[in-house]
C-alpha cells in the first residue's frame, strides 16, 4: 500500500491513499496525482487545492466507493455539481444528475401542513411623556405562531424567501431560520397599540412582512391569504377534505397538497 497523501482542499485537511485519487485516471485528481499535472504545496508541504472544502468529502468518498453517498437534508447539489465539473469525475458527474433526477420526480408530488395558534398577552412598557419623565404603561398583543411542514424543501424555501422578520429595525430573511429543510416554526407579533418603536427590540418582539407586497402580516386571515397565494403559483391546492373550503379563513390546522 501507498503512504498516505494529505490534502488542503480550501483549508480543509484530508487524508487519502494515491491509489483514491487516482481511481478514476481521466479525472483532473487522476491527472495531477499521476504526474501529467502540476501540483500546488501549502506550507506543510500538503498538496493544496483552492476549491470548497465542505462538500469535497463526498467527492473523495466517491473515489473510494463508486457510490454516491449524501445525506437526505443535504442542499448543495448545485455546489456539489460545480465541484465535480471542475475535477472531472465523469462517473460522479452522470450520478449526479440521476439523482437530480430523482429528487425533481419527489418534489412534484408534495404535502403541506399549516398549524396556527394564537393568544392575547399583556405588555407592559414605559412612556416617555416629556424630558426625565416616564410614565408606566401596557396594553394588549396579540401573538400568532406558525408551525409549517412541507413535503417540498424547495416550497419551503420559495416561502422563506418571501416572508421577512422585523426585529432590530431591520427585515431579515425567514430562509436563515431554517433549521430543517422540512419544517419552519414562525413566532411574531402585531402591532401594539401605543408601543414605542424601541420596545419591540427591546422586549424581542418580532413582526412579520411579506414580500414583494411589502405588507406586515397582523392576522391569521392575511398570513393565510399570503401563504396561499404562494402555494397556489406553486403548484398546490386546498385539500378539499381537510378543511371544508367553507371553513378555510377559520381553521387552525390547513393542509395543501401538490400533484404533477
């Protein structure tokens, strides 16, 4: 067995044998492990290559098994795509693309559940009525959640992209709280009453807008109405069982489906 070659791919350390890299002779690594390529050193004397170093790990195992392995969450593919084009795994290049294939046919056909929940909360805050006096006030809030599951990674983040937090004075994207591909929660609240505007940053009280209408969402019946005409321009109709179409403004538990 060859000794073992240690790679820098972008700052990223791995470890390999010769025989790997060379597995595949018409690939780039098969070309520069080979000799027929020049090679780049970093300063410990690691074969360098100034490429993304995160999803090279699923190149390098292709390597080693002819199989391609990711991960169901996985939501790089384009990335991946780019990075086996640059090293020239042919074999790697045509897997991915039937698994494209593969993920597009499971998107077609999709799922999605809306639960809502809403509840009225006192907050109190303070007044400033003049110079160096306050005043001690409160009022009603109405708070609203969102818990929403999707068959459909990609609906979710089309969703995600159109509907925007503001906390801070700023609006940020509902896509960077995104924990599960498949799952999004959503916690805001409308506007109060005679709240100063430092108060929501002060308390953490989030809003929610919708885009491109640019509209703060203070019902259920408006983040309905939003969420529906995005699903609708989706592809996704009300399953007509589950609600009644007369019941659909009124209901907590919504579900859409998608056939294609």
């Amino acid at each position: 067995m060859s000794d073992p070659i240690t790679l820098n791919v972008g700052g990223k350390l791995y470890t390999t044998s010769l025989a790997t890299l060379t597995s595949f002779p018409d690939s780039m690594l098969g070309a520069m492990f080979s000799g027929k390529m020049p090679t780049k050193q970093d300063s410990q004397g690691n074969c360098f290559i100034d490429r993304d170093g995160k999803v090279f790990r699923y190149i390098l195992n292709f390597l080693r098994t002819s199989h391609l392995d990711l991960p169901e969450d996985f939501q790089e593919m384009g990335l991946l795509r780019r990075e086996a084009d640059f090293y020239q795994v042919q074999p790697l290049i045509e897997a991915l693309k039937e698994k494209e294939v593969e993920l597009s046919k499971a998107e077609k056909n999709a799922m999605l559940n809306i639960t809502l929940n809403q509840r009225v909360q006192t907050v109190h805050f303070t007044v400033r009525e003049a110079p160096q006096i306050y005043s001690l006030s409160s009022s009603s809030m109405e708070v609203f959640s969102a818990n929403i599951f999707s068959t459909s990674c990609l609906f979710l983040k089309l969703l995600g992209s159109k509907l925007f937090y503001c906390s801070n004075g700023n609006l940020s994207s509902i896509t960077s709280h995104l924990q599960d591909p498949n799952h999004l929660t959503l916690d805001w609240v409308a506007n109060v009453e005679g709240l100063p505007e430092e108060e929501y940053t002060k308390q953490n009280l989030k809003r929610l807008w919708v885009a491109p209408a640019n509209k703060q969402i203070n019902s259920f019946q408006v983040f309905v109405e939003e969420v529906l005409k995005i699903a609708l321009s989706d592809g996704f109709c009300v399953d007509s069982s589950h609600p009644h179409a007369l019941d659909f403004m009124n209901n907590k538990i919504i579900r859409l489906i998608r056939y294609r």
